[in-house]
C-alpha cells in the first residue's frame, strides 16, 4: 500500500498536508490519508482536498491495495495538497462504531449472542445478532446495560496484538474469523473493562464523548437473525 492511513492511529486528525503520487482522472492516491475508506461496516469519509483547486472528496475505497480518492473533477494542477475532514460528520461515525463494540461485548459475554453484521450510517446504526429470540424487553436490557458501561467514561484505546493471541481468546472474536485480516500483528480497540477486539475503524477516546444510547426499533430477519436500530445524542 502506498498510502499511509493516519485516521488507524490517530481518529482525529482534521487537517494535514500531503501529496497525490498517483492520479486518473477524478480518482487519486495520496502519500498520507485522514479519509476512512468504507470497511467493516463504517462509510467512507467526505471532506475537501486543497490545492490549485478546491476538490470535494466524495468517495474513499480500497481496491488492490490501494486507497482511491473519488474527487468531483478530475484532479489537475500541484501534487502538494491538503486534506480538510467533514469532522462532524467522522465524529458521529466514531461514537456510533464506538456504541457498536459496547453493545456487541455485552451481547456475548451477557446473553450468549454474536453480531452477524453491523452497518453505520450518519445519524444512525443498524446491528444484527444471532439471537434466537428477540423482544422489547431484551431490547431495553441491553439499552440500559450499554449506558451503564458509557457513563463509566472508559477510556479506548489502540493496541498492536500477535493474531494467534488474539484467536486464543475466544471473547476476542467477536465476528466471522473470516473477516479478521490474515495479518500477524492486528490492530485491536479496548474499551476500559467492557471490550477487546480487532477492527480496522474509527472511535472516541472515552465513552463520555458517545452521550446516551437509544435503540429504537426492533426487527426479526428469520431464524437466528435479529436486528436493532440505535442513535446516539
């Protein structure tokens, strides 16, 4: 990969100075990135490259390796550039994703259940589980647990952890194995007491940053597939 993704260090960042080494047409790669590439359920970020011109970032993915930055023109003129994050709207990624881990450890080490998919939308999330039985009050349960463990002001942080420890603890995969990175040494996110696992995303320093939790609706996907609804003020 040529481009070196700060947002995994450092969620952040709002502003940087860097370089385009590679561009075709309204698409480019950057020497240093702050845009999160869509993955793991988290979209990508939006926001502004300046250079000769102002460039509006309207997409950011992975292909091949690389990630690519979708502009609204063609990309023309200096290579030196710098890069504006739409913050608020990273900002409430991160307290969702956040959310999402604290819910999904409370799920398994509390009521034996594991999350089958997650995705993070702007002002909401959507988590499904393989509960085999899903109602209001098990819904309000979980509610309530998740803001206990928020209003603790935990703080998360960002580990470096060898895989095979990783997969010899089993509260650790919270996901399909499948989905972890083949990689030897995986990033990890631990949140306080409540949660350890690998991810690739975005979060807040502390779970004071995330407010209240509030899941509002309720779905039955079929068999073994329940959904949830939640935002965050």
């Amino acid at each position: 990969m040529i481009t070196e993704p700060l947002y995994l260090r450092d969620s952040y960042l709002k502003n940087i100075d860097t370089r385009v080494v590679k561009a075709e047409g309204n698409l480019v790669i950057l020497e240093k990135t702050i845009f999160y590439a869509t993955s793991g359920g988290q979209p990508n970020d939006i926001g502004l490259i300046h250079g000769d011109e102002k460039f509006q970032v309207l997409d950011v993915f992975k292909e091949s390796g690389e990630i690519w930055h979708k502009l609204n023109m063609d990309f023309h003129g200096k290579t030196e550039v710098k890069l504006e994050l739409d913050w608020e709207r990273r900002y409430k990624h991160m307290k969702l994703h956040t959310s999402i881990h604290i819910i999904s450890a409370i799920a398994m080490n509390e009521f034996n259940a594991r999350i089958t998919g997650n995705q993070i939308y702007d002002d909401y999330a959507r988590i499904d589980f393989n509960f085999q039985e899903w109602n209001a009050e098990l819904s309000k349960k979980i509610e309530d647990r998740a803001n206990q463990e928020i209003s603790k002001g935990q703080e998360v942080q960002i580990l470096y952890m060898n895989r095979d420890e990783i997969f010899s603890n089993p509260k650790m995969v919270k996901v399909d194995p499948s989905l972890i990175p083949e990689d030897p040494v995986l990033r990890v996110i631990k949140i306080g007491d409540i949660d350890i696992q690998p991810d690739g995303g975005t979060h807040v320093k502390n779970t004071s940053e995330i407010g209240k939790l509030s899941i509002y609706k309720i779905e039955n996907k079929g068999k073994n597939n329940k959904r949830m609804y939640f935002k965050v003020q």
